[in-house]
C-alpha cells in the first residue's frame, strides 16, 4: 500500500461524515470546469493556471490535473485538511444553513476588507488554511513548500491576494517558527 493512502482515506471518510455530501470531482469531467478553465485562460491571455489547482464550491472540491499522476498521498491529506479548515470556516458564518454560509464566505473571501480590493482579499481565510497545513507537515514529516507558497499567494493563483512580497514572507517565516 503507498504511504499516506490510510490515511488519506481516514481524513477523506472523516470530512465526508462531518459535511454530508462532500465530493471529489476532477476538474477535467466538469463541463462547468473545462468551461471556466478555458475563459480564464482567455481573459488572462493564457497565464491563468485554473486546471492546476484545486477549487472548493460548496461541499465539492474540484480536482487540479496533478492530482492522479503527480501528487503523493500524503499532498492529498494536506489538501483534504485545508479544505476542512475552509469548510469550518464556511460553517462558522451559516447560521446552521451550509449555502447561506458559503455565499457569505464567498462574498467576504472576494470583498473583505474594504476597501483593499487589490490586497489581503481572503487573506485571513487562507493564512488559518495554511497554518492548518504546516502544522500538518510537522506531522506527517513532509516539508511545508514556503517558497512555491509565497509565490502562489503573489500570483494570479490568487488572483494576487498579496502585494508586498517582503510582508508575506515575513508571515510565513514567523509561522514555521512558530510551528
Ligand atoms: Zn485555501
């Protein structure tokens, strides 16, 4: 059995009893998805790397194109649990109702705060989605990719969600310390 698949498994079972109804799809047998995929690419003039990564919308979490053929197991819990921390995040704005959650989630992921709409959009979502996945790369004995991280949070992945790259480094940097 490859390493990590109990226990992706496990993390996959456990989410899917807490919030009925989650589901993985992959990106490529969405035709919404394929769709999206290709008007990204249009509307960026090709940068856009929306088939590469990973998508929540409501209880299903839309697949990138590595995930069969290159990613370990063990990447695969890390994703499981990210998207859990997303997911307690939605609930914790639902008033017991998961949809109304989530458009509020959306809406605060996409505008908050005001009037900031270049930077820090959704930061304080991922920045608890991410401690979830350091913390889970002390456990599991994997490294946690700061730099490719950093990255990512100053691209379009994130529709550019940072703008300094010095003040996310040092965010970063001061979490793995901490972890
Ligand atoms: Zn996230």
């Amino acid at each position: 059995m490859p390493f990590g698949f109990d226990l992706f498994v496990f993390e996959l079972f456990s989410l899917q009893n807490k919030y009925k109804g989650f589901k993985l799809i992959k990106k490529s047998d969405s035709p919404t998805m394929m769709f999206l995929i290709w008007f990204f690419k249009i509307i960026t003039f090709g940068k856009s790397r929306f088939e590469k990564y990973h998508s929540l919308f409501g209880k299903t979490l839309f697949l990138g194109e590595d995930w069969d053929t290159k990613m370990l197991w063990v990447d695969k819990v890390l994703v499981i649990r990210h998207e859990e921390k997303h997911l307690e995040q939605i609930m914790s704005c639902s008033f017991g109702i998961f949809w109304l959650g989530f458009l509020i989630f959306s809406l605060m992921y996409l505008f908050l705060p005001l009037p900031a709409f270049f930077t820090f959009r959704g930061f304080w979502f991922e920045k608890e989605a991410y401690q979830e996945d350091m913390k889970n790369c002390a456990r599991l004995n994997c490294e946690f990719n700061e730099k490719a991280t950093v990255e990512k949070f100053l691209s379009l992945d994130y529709f550019y969600m940072f703008t300094w790259r010095k003040s996310v480094e040092k965010w970063f940097n001061d979490e793995s310390i901490q972890t």
